[in-house]
C-alpha cells in the first residue's frame, strides 16, 4: 500500500479540541514532528479536518 508523510507545520494552540485530538490520533504530538501512515480513508479523513495545520507528500 502507498505511504503518506505527514508534517505539522502550524501551531495548535489556538485550534478546538477536536482538531487537537485528530492530531493526536495521527500521532503527532509537537510541531514539526513527521509521522507515516499507510493511505487509508480513516487517515484521509482525519487529514483533511487539520490540513491547515499540516502538510503532506506521499511516499
């Protein structure tokens, strides 16, 4: 399966609760921090609720 990197690249501190939880679901717990997940919907799902917090490139 394809691979997908992704980034935070804006802060959290003002964001709602629930976008600071999709964040922590990915796995990202501190800005600049990378993690790689397999392409699923649940992931793409989760991505497009913060992808203004985060930046992406596939693997």
């Amino acid at each position: 399966m394809a691979k997908i990197q992704i980034t935070q690249t804006r802060s959290k501190i003002k964001c709602p609760e629930r976008q600071k939880r999709t964040l922590e679901a990915l796995g990202i717990k501190k800005l600049n921090q990378t993690v790689e997940h397999e392409i699923t919907p649940q992931i793409l799902g989760m991505i497009n609720k913060v992808k203004h917090l985060i930046s992406t490139t596939e693997v």
